[in-house]
C-alpha cells in the first residue's frame, strides 16, 4: 500500500509537468507496466482528479482543464520553496502579483503539517516592492508561459522599441526574467529568425496556433541570447581589461554584464553596454576586480567624479571608520597602479 500511494503522488506529479503523457513513458519513468499505469490512472480518478485518456494507440494521459484539483502533493522541500517564492513576489515584476502571493501562501500554509508549518513560518522574508520596469499582467505571463510548455504557436500584437505596433507570430521556447523585465525568446516565423520580445510589450491573441517542433536555442542559452540581444539596443558602450583571466571566478560574475574575451593568462576584456554614461559608470563601480579602461576615453571623467565622491564619503567616515577592518577603501584609486585609467 505504501508503495502505491507513493507510486500515485510520483505519477500525479509527472501529470503535472506536461500537457500530455504516453502511457509507456509513464510506465518508463515509474518502472511498471502500461497495465499498472491504467490502473493508477483509474485509482486518481476515483479520487477526483480528473484525468483525460485521448484516443486511439498513441493517445496519452492529461490532467483535465477547468475542474477544480485536490490539495497538490508537495515533498518537504517542493513546499518550502513555494512558500520562498510566493513570499518574494512582489519583487517579480507581475502586476498585481503581491496580493495573490499572500491568498496562495496563506491556502498553502493550512494545508501543511504543523512539523512543515513551523518550518515556513521560520523563513521571515521579505520583499519591498519599489518603482521599476513595467510589470506584466499575470494572466498574460501564464498564457505566454503556457505556450512554451505546450509548444503551441503564439500570435500577438507586439510595440518594438520605436513604438511601432505589428502583428507577430512566433514560436515561443522560453521566458527570461532580466533586469526586472520579462523576455519572451521566441522564432519569429514572419522573419525567420531567432528574437526577443518583452512581454509588457505584446499582447496576445487566442486561440493559440498549431504545435511546433522545439529548435536548439540561439548561443545554446536563452539568458546569454538575452543579455546579448538587450544590450544591442543600448547606445553606450564600454570596453575595459579585467585583471583576472576569463575563466576567473570574479571574471564569470562580470560576464552577465556583456562578453568576455580573454587575452592572456592573467587579464581579459569586458564588452558591456548600458542606457547611458551613468549606467556604465555603475556597472564598473559593481566589479569586483581591478580593471583599465580601455574605451571610450571619455568615460575617465565620469569615474573619476564618481571615485570622488566615494572618498569624500569615505573621509566624512572618519580615521576610526577607515582603519575599521572590511571598511577601508579596499584598493588603488584612478590612476594608480592597479586602478582604472
């Protein structure tokens, strides 16, 4: 019996992670029989989870829509980090998200043992949710996100970065949260081509189009297609020679910045860009690692204000403050060995 009951919660839960199964890859992933997969489909419906069976040999098993589903089977860790996430929503950049989040948590947290509830009840986090990107309606990121997973083509009305409005069809493959913003990676079958769209830009049109075959993702990520094709659109530019070499630990952490490109055994460049000179600035003054400006020579004013301002912050600390350990100046400044010139 214990087995069954946790052969039933591993096979509800593939259910959930795809629009449609094949009884034999269900019987794969579990290790039994086709037989024993009809079986446990007939014991979930018994219990009122209402799972569809298409028709035909190669028909499969899908959970169907718009009936109301029992409590979801959550292991210890699956429902920490639910409640991690619903907590730290605000910050997410979905309209209206917040106040959903706080519905969720409180309808998941009464359905917990007190042993799991003790445990979300000890993680006190908080978001603050300040000005930023636009966000993106919910139920406008889920039907986008729906159309990922199920492989269906989306067509949508879509403002380019001139404000020019059109209509796109696209195969969408994957969402990207960066920079507060939502970006859809997507094949844009009009032009043929691999694109990225901000999903506070599109609106979509229903009812989804036919289901496509999954190309490989541009560069192979769909993060490193993003940073890449944002950071195009940026008019500021900037080229500096980091004093670690490319596979550097502090060099991986400055490549989603822009693009790596090594040199030598000791140093490499940093391609990045940014909306305007202020942006650059604060990007370099993020490194963690000693760096030359290498262009555009102009930038040199900018750090070096920026540099001013930091010592004069530093000074105003008082000597206590600078001698304290952890609170130095930490390195060279501007034009001294090491620094940035």
């Amino acid at each position: 019996m214990t087995d069954t009951s946790a052969r039933l919660l591993r096979l509800l839960g593939l259910l959930q992670t795809r629009r449609e199964w094949p009884a034999p890859a269900l019987a794969e992933r579990l290790g039994v029989s086709t037989r024993t997969i009809r079986r446990d489909i007939d014991r979930l419906r018994r219990l009122d989870y209402p799972i569809e069976a298409g028709l035909g040999p190669a028909g499969g098993y899908r959970l169907g829509a718009g009936a109301a589903l029992p409590p979801l089977p959550l292991d210890e860790d699956e429902a920490v980090a639910v409640a991690v996430g619903l907590r730290t929503a605000a910050g997410s950049g979905v309209e209206g998200i917040g106040e959903t989040a706080v519905s969720a948590l409180v309808k998941l947290r009464r359905l917990m043992p007190d042993r799991l509830r003790r445990r979300m009840d000890t993680l006190h986090v908080r978001a603050v949710s300040a000005q930023g990107p636009p966000t993106v309606p919910a139920r406008q990121l889920t039907a986008v996100a729906t159309a990922c997973r199920d492989r269906e083509r989306l067509r949508f009305d879509y403002e380019d970065h001139h404000g020019r409005t059109g209509v796109r069809t696209a195969e969408p493959h994957e969402l990207v949260a960066w920079g507060g913003r939502w970006y859809l990676v997507a094949w844009d079958v009009d032009r043929e081509g691999w694109r990225t769209f901000r999903v506070d830009r599109l609106r979509c049109r229903v009812p989804t189009g036919p289901r496509f075959t999954p190309r490989p993702l541009p560069e192979g990520d769909a993060v490193r297609f993003v940073t890449g094709s944002v950071a195009r659109l940026w008019p500021h530019r900037a080229t500096v020679r980091l004093h670690v070499p490319a596979d550097a630990e502090a060099a991986r952490a400055a490549a989603p910045y822009g693009r790596l490109e090594p040199v030598d055994d000791s140093s490499c460049l940093l391609r990045f860009t940014a909306d305007s000179r202020h942006g650059l600035v604060f990007l370099l003054g993020a490194l963690d690692v000693d760096f030359d400006l290498v262009d555009p020579p102009e930038l040199a004013g900018p750090l070096r204000q920026a540099a001013g301002r930091l010592l004069r912050a530093a000074d105003a600390a008082g000597p206590a403050a600078r001698g304290a350990p952890g609170q130095g100046t930490g390195g060279p400044g501007p034009g001294e060995p090491g620094g940035a010139r």
